[in-house]
C-alpha cells in the first residue's frame, strides 16, 4: 500500500487511524509528505497523530482495565511482556508512562499492561498525553525534517541511488524483523 498516497487521499482522518492502531510509520510518512508535497500541515499532522496515539492509548488501558480475563486467557503470548512491564512500573512508573511509545515491543502492549494495574485512570489519562504530545510532535517533526532533507538529496542524486539506498535500508530492516520473530521471547 502506498502510504503517503493513502495520506493525500484521506489526510488526517488516515493520520488519526493509523496513529491510533499503531503510530510511527504513518507519522513520519505523514511527515514526509507535509515537507515535500504541501498536501498536509505539519502542526495538523502532530494534532491529528496526537489524538489519535492518545485515544488508542486509552481504549488500550480501559480494556486492559475491564477485561483482565482476556489478555490473562486470550493473550497468552503476551504474558512475558506484561510481566517486564508491570516490573518496569515498580521502578520508573512515571518514565515508562511518559516513554513506552519510543520503544519498539512494548509500544503497544504497555497500556493493556498498564490497565491491569492498580494505576489510576487519571494518573495514566495525564501521563499518556503527556507522552503522546511529546511523541507526535517527535515523530511529526522527524519525517518533516528527514522529506526536507531527502528532497534536497534527491534533486541532487539519481534516483537509481535512491533506491539503492532504500532497498538496502528496508532489507536490513526486514533481516531484523524475521531474527526477532523467530528468537523466543526472553522474561
């Protein structure tokens, strides 16, 4: 899928979605596009990407609330992850409530963590948007920045270069990816 088409065609609503499910990509490509297209505004993108990585973030903490039985029965896979988390909020709880967004593997898993807890929903509604501004206005920032910097690249190089560049950055990042698929989880 194309992604940056996808954001030109449905802008922030796509922006909101994609930060809600998950985040980082859709960022930073969003970006992207708001330094080198002009189709979006990067201070929109931050506001849409903040909304959403908050609302996701909330919905996450509310069914780890609600719903333990399913991430304890359902969720088995996650049960180490929990675990690490939960002994990470013994330690650093306001850190890792600010933070968890920057780390890849706990990202998602540490608000349904987080809402098994004993945590207060008020505590964990400050923190996470506190995180999540700091996050989009990271990330948001970070693709506008790198499209400023691969357009100016870009007019000065071939783009066979470009590509070259790119395949070998996404076949390095695939090779990660399998490797830690495959490595057993480690509590």
């Amino acid at each position: 899928m194309d992604l940056a088409r996808y954001l030109s065609t449905y802008g922030y609503l796509a922006l909101f979605i994609g930060t809600f499910l998950e985040g980082e990509t859709i960022l930073i490509i969003a970006g992207f596009v708001a330094a080198t297209t002009g189709h979006l505004s990067l201070p929109l993108c931050i506001l849409a990407a903040f909304l959403g990585s908050f609302a996701g973030d909330q919905t996450a903490f509310y069914i780890g609330r609600y719903n333990k039985r399913l991430l304890e029965t359902k969720l088995k896979k996650w049960e180490c992850r929990i675990e690490k988390v939960h002994r990470l909020l013994e330690k650093h709880q306001v850190l890792v409530l600010i933070s968890f967004r920057f780390f890849y593997g706990f990202r998602n898993i540490t608000p349904f963590a987080v809402g098994t807890t004993n945590i207060s929903p008020w505590r964990f509604f400050s923190l996470n948007g506190i995180g999540a501004a700091v996050w989009a206005i990271s990330f948001g920032l970070g693709g506008f920045y790198l499209g400023d910097v691969l357009e100016r690249f870009l007019q000065a190089a071939k783009w066979w270069v470009a590509g070259g560049l790119f395949g070998v950055v996404a076949l390095i990042w695939l090779i990660k990816t399998i490797r830690a698929r495959l490595r057993p989880p480690v509590c």
